[in-house]
C-alpha cells in the first residue's frame, strides 16, 4: 500500500493536517512517538480560541476525542529514517515498518534548550516555564526569574512586566546579549535586576510550586526565592529526518519553508515549530498544520 501522505509528528500541528486530511479524504497515516507533543508540558492555556482556559493535559484530551470521532488512529512509534525511493517516500520506523507514501509532511516540532539541572523536570509546569506568551499572566505580583540574556528573554522580561512585582534576569556570560531596543524597553524598570555571569544550579521547591533558585557566581552560591522560573535560552528543532531528505534549513536548524508549506524538496512539506514560521505557539501550529495539509491537496490533486 503507499499512502498518499505520512504526517510525521502528532502535535497541534500534525493532529489539525490529519483532521483536515480526513476531510479531504486522502489515503494518510499519522506516525508519532506520542501524542500532544509540547502541548503535554504546558500549565494553563488562556490563548487558544474556544477556551477561556484550560491546561495542556486537558487540551491535549479534547483533541484525542476529535480524533477519534474522526476514526484517526496515529501509528505509535517512532520515524528512524526518510527518504526516496522509486519515486516515493520510504519512511523506517523504530519498530521495522517500512511505509510507502507520495508525500510527507514534517510536523516533527521542536524542544526547549533545557537548563538539565536539578529541579527542572520536576518543576515543569508548577513554576518552571519555557512560554511566556502562554503563562506570564500567572504571575501577577509575583517573583519571578527569567533566563537567558538573549531577544527571547528580554522579550519575557517585557511581557512579565505587565504582571510580575519582581524579575531576575540571569544571564552566564558577562552582557546581555539581545537587541538595544529591547534592553532599552525593559532594563530600564525598576523592577528588573539583572544578574550577569550568572547560572542557574538548582530549582528548588515544596513539591507543589517553585519556591527558590540556586545560582552560582564566581564560585559562590546564593539562594534566591522566586515563584517562577522563565528558561529562555533557545528551541531546538526536531529536523534529522530533513536532514536525511536533504530539505534545506536556515541559521536556527529550522526548516525553511514557502508560504504554502512546501520545503526545498518536491513533496516534502513541514508546519509548525520545526519551521522557519516567526511565531511558535499552539494556534500558529494547528493553523500551520491546516494549511500545510491543504496545500499537499492541491499539489497532490494536480499532479495526478
């Protein structure tokens, strides 16, 4: 059998292109490792239209249940190889599957560049947090630090700013490193303390929330309470197996992709934050993923 698609990914982004797959009535499969993706990991959504709020976890049901209205039933497991053959798409799984298809579409996300310190795992979604859009406005009048002296922690420092009565900028070079306008923007306020040549050691907490951090400095160790730890230093794109295809990716490792979603690569597609897309949230991916899934419709239908 060769699919006229394999969704490689089952995230916001992957799960929206099946839905809109099964719509259009195509011959598709859905190959994930897990289902949600970073979605899992997140506290409270407030920004996603429909829900006024709701957590990741939850969220990640609701789509579940869509799916399995829809009779999509994602293969489990994980996509070790790509690549052509015969004028196809060979995909290899991690448990031997070999799967045939006209197309692929890469919805394969991204990871947080983590702190791997104590505390960080356990804390994740109870005070540590790597998306300020999704959860600075939890933290009015709260302590916070922000890490990561960069364009993405300047930029939760300023968006902290319309909630936090406190903000600990930790960086663990000796300067800020993101641009003037923004450190001009932020820096500035007096509640900002900006803490340089600085790392973060350890996230303490009472097993419900955080309560401090352990940072080191010249040597020497403080404790610093804090509510909330903001971890800004960078996403890593999920991209091997564009790599293997040889679609071409930008400075970041993102895939590049046209406003269609089409690659480098003839019937390569991507969509959501393993992309070159500017903003990387869960309403960007699932509309990425639709649109995604569209354009390889129309390509396949022309083709034909």
């Amino acid at each position: 059998m060769i699919y006229d698609t394999i969704i490689i990914g089952a995230g916001p982004a992957g799960i929206s292109a099946s839905i809109y797959a099964v719509r259009k009535k195509i011959k598709f499969l859905l190959v994930s490792e897990t289902v949600g993706g970073q979605v899992l990991t997140s506290g409270d959504i407030e920004n996603f239209l429909g829900y006024s709020e709701i957590d990741g976890i939850q969220f990640v049901n609701r789509m579940v249940d869509q799916m399995n209205r829809l009779g999509i039933k994602p293969l489990i497991d994980r996509v070790v190889k790509a690549e052509r053959r015969n004028g196809n798409f060979l995909i290899l799984t991690a448990s031997g599957r070999e799967i045939f298809s006209h197309s692929l579409l890469l919805c394969t996300g991204s990871e947080y560049r983590k702190l791997n310190i104590p505390g960080e795992r356990e804390y994740t979604g109870r005070g540590v947090s790597y998306c300020y859009t999704c959860d600075a406005p939890f933290y009015k009048n709260a302590t916070v630090a922000v890490v990561g002296g960069g364009n993405a922690g300047l930029e939760a420092v300023q968006q902290l700013l319309n909630y936090a009565n406190k903000i600990y900028l930790i960086e663990a070079t000796d300067k800020i490193k993101g641009d003037e306008i923004l450190q001009d923007r932020t820096l500035s306020d007096e509640r900002v303390e900006v803490l340089l040549n600085t790392k973060v050691k350890e996230i303490k907490g009472d097993r419900k929330s955080v309560t401090s951090i352990i940072l080191e400095k010249d040597r020497s160790i403080k404790e610093l309470k804090v509510e909330g730890v903001f971890v800004e230093i960078g996403l890593v794109p999920n991209t091997e197996l564009a790599d293997q295809l040889g679609v071409v990716k930008n400075e970041k490792g993102e895939i590049v992709i046209d406003c269609n979603n089409r690659t480098t690569e003839e019937r390569v597609y991507a969509a959501g934050d393993c992309t070159n897309i500017f903003a990387k949230q869960i309403i960007t991916a699932a509309g990425e993923g639709a649109k995604a899934l569209l354009s390889l419709y129309h390509d396949l239908l022309y083709s034909l």
